[in-house]
C-alpha cells in the first residue's frame, strides 16, 4: 500500500507536537507542550455581534464565493496598520490574505522551492516551516541561532557556498527559542542578503505580545524587494479562523496569487467579513493590551520558578514576549528521556528534537506559558524540576 504514496508526503515529517498533545489530554496533566492562545481572552460577544452584524448587513454577498487576494476592507486594515506602526507604505495589492501563516510557508513553497532547492533556516527553527518545506523536498541549511540572533559567520559560509532561494526567520520571539534579533544583527543580515538572490521570509506571528524591550526594525526596512513578511490574527484574535496573511513584491505576489488559487481558490470569506467586522467595531490595541498583560505576567511566574527550582546548570532564554522559552541542559543529557519520566509526574513539554533537522534527540527543550495559569506553572515547574534532578542522578 505504502506504494501508492509521493516520495514527498512519504518523506514528510508528522507535527511532533501535534503527537505530543494527543498524550496531554489527560486533565491532571499540566501542559507546556501546546503553542496555543489563551482562550479565556477570545473576544466571544465581541465576534458573536460581529457575526450578527454581518448577516444583517451582507448576508448573502458574505456567503458567496469571493476573490483569491482577500476582503478588500481587511487588506485595507493590514496596510493601514503598517502604516501606523511601522511606518511602511504598503497597497493593498501587495497583501494576499491566508488561512493562517502556515498556508503562507506551503505557498513559498510552491512558489520556489524544486526539489532539492537549498533553504535556510533557523537552528533551531519553527517546526511548521521545517514540515512545510520538507514536503517540496528542499534542502535545510541550518543557521545557529544565537541569543543576539543568526550567526553571521555560519550565514556568510552558506551563502557563499550556495545559492538558496529562501532564508526563512522569525526574528521577534522566535517560536522555539522566544529569542529576538538584535538591531544590529537584522542589519548585519541584510548587509549580507544584498549582494545575493536569496528571499527573506520574516515571519512575526508573536510581534504584537511585547512584555519588555524596545521594538526593532523590521527586515522590510532594509530589503523590501527582497523581504516577504507573514502576519496572523491568530495570535491577537481567535486561531479557528485561520486568517493571516503575506506581503510580497508585485512580482512574487502574481505567483502567490496563483499558487493560491491552485490551493484553495480564496481564505474563508465569512470568516473574514466577521473579522473584519469586528476590528471596525472594537479597539484592537486595548484587546491585545489585556493579552500582554496576562501573558507577561505568566512568563514572569514561569521565570521565577524556573530560576528557584530548576538546577544552576540548566539554562533558559528570558524572552521579551511572545510565547515560549527555550531551556538547556548540561550536555549528555536526552530530554525525550526526560519527556518520559516527566509525563509520569503529570507535566508535558516539547522535546527539543523536532526544532531540528536531522537530530533525534538534543538537550533542549520548549517550554510554553500563555495557556497555564501562574499557580499551574508553579506546581508544573516544581515537577520538571524534580524529573530533571531524577534524571541527572
């Protein structure tokens, strides 16, 4: 049977993730594993009036067929917002709707990669970019990713060596590592990117939750023409809409368009119009100000555990926001192992593992805090802390 199969979906990874959350569905165990939004923050009354408001008022247009880019009013709204907070003078046009960020990798990948096309990525990097490039079989160029960001050296050796069509970055709390890019080594990787054809994705799926820090520029500030950036409201609104969206070039986007059409003609309309609609009706900014109040506050409780009960020579990332922390231990150390006498205390997390390519088993793993209370992280941490100190004798 295994016959029938593409070499490509045949070679793809599973979302080890998604496995993982199969074994947590135990209500006694405290979960970091998840990457989700907190849903006591989804605005329920808020999208419930939105959704009336749109039937009363378009109905029938709200459930017909629709163009591939998106409603134009959302795509308005995206440009609008580059404008106020970035400063980037964005048309319309350039911004093609998706359902969700991850639609967004499977078009690039549609879009460039042949097989065996060289990509870059972080290390370690986003899962769901390693899944979906692997399924256009494409070959990963690991890039270590430092506590300032990439590292230049290892990026100068790649690009000097091949010619690869995508860099692929998440340079504001990068999903693992919760790890931001300094300023001036954005630049320094856009110094870099200019004497090459190599495309810079810039995926910011976490930017809108900042608990400390200064924003830094955005790599579109350096190399627009060379720079496609991805955005969701999953993070900001509701996931189970799955709308995010894609900036590009008008070279790139008549590809994406294309490519998009192929796929799934165009991104759920209604859910759209209600979107769009209650972004017209309520203050985005005051709702994401409630989340990064929360979030802040459970990524320090997290902090403070860890740093009184985890073992000195375990390390972690301090992230300025977004959702995740990275956690080291000393060498030699397997955190499948420790995954697996974890699980038996009532406590899950990501493995370290599936962030790379081509490692079974690492000494790092990931922690998530925005779907744990601050009393659940306590006693969650304190039980890692006592399946580590286990482990290590």
């Amino acid at each position: 049977m295994d016959s029938i199969f593409s070499d490509r979906i045949s070679d793809a990874p599973k979302s080890f993730i998604r496995e993982i959350l199969k074994v947590a569905v135990n209500t006694e165990i405290i979960s970091f594993a998840g990457g989700l939004p907190n849903r006591n923050l989804f605005p329920v009354k808020e999208l419930q009036a939105a959704t009336n408001k749109v039937f009363d008022l378009a109905g029938k247009d709200a459930l017909q067929y629709s163009n591939t880019e998106g409603y134009l009013e959302l795509r308005q709204f995206i440009s609008n917002r580059y404008k106020e907070q970035k400063g980037f003078d964005i048309p319309v046009k350039n911004i093609l709707i998706t359902s969700g960020s991850q639609q967004g990798l499977d078009l690039l990948g549609k879009t460039f990669i042949n097989e065996g096309d060289d990509v870059i990525i972080e290390e370690p990097g986003y899962l769901g970019a390693i899944q979906a490039f692997s399924i256009y079989r494409a070959k990963f160029n690991t890039v270590t990713l430092n506590e300032d960001g990439l590292d230049l050296n290892q990026l100068a050796g790649v690009l000097d060596k091949k010619e690869p069509k995508l860099i692929y970055t998440v340079p504001n709390f990068q999903n693992p590592s919760g790890i931001s890019y300094s300023a001036e080594n954005r630049k320094a990787i856009a110094e870099q990117l200019k004497e090459v054809r190599t495309l810079l994705v810039e995926d910011d799926p976490y930017g809108a939750l900042r608990y400390s820090g200064e924003p830094k520029a955005s790599f579109y500030s350096y190399i627009p023409e060379q720079t496609v950036m991805l955005g969701t409201f999953s993070k900001t609104v509701v996931p189970s809409f799955r709308i995010g969206w894609m900036v590009a070039p008008d070279s790139i986007m008549e590809r994406l368009v294309i490519a998009k059409q192929a796929s799934d003609l165009h991104t759920n309309y209604f859910s759209q119009r209600v979107l769009a609609q209650y972004l017209e009706d309520n203050d985005i900014d005051e709702h994401i100000e409630n989340i990064r109040l929360l979030y802040g506050k459970q990524r320090q409780a997290m902090i403070e555990s860890i740093k009184e009960h985890f073992p000195e020579d375990v390390h972690y990332t301090l992230p300025e926001g977004g959702m995740f922390l990275w956690v080291t231990l000393p060498k030699g150390y397997s955190t499948m192992n420790l995954f697996d006498i974890a699980i038996k205390k009532n406590v899950a997390f990501v493995p370290g593992s599936p962030f790379y390519v081509g490692k079974n088993d690492t000494n790092t793993f990931r922690l998530n805090f925005s779907c744990v209370d601050e009393g659940s992280i306590k006693t969650g941490i304190e039980r890692l802390a006592q399946s580590m100190r286990e482990l290590i004798s």
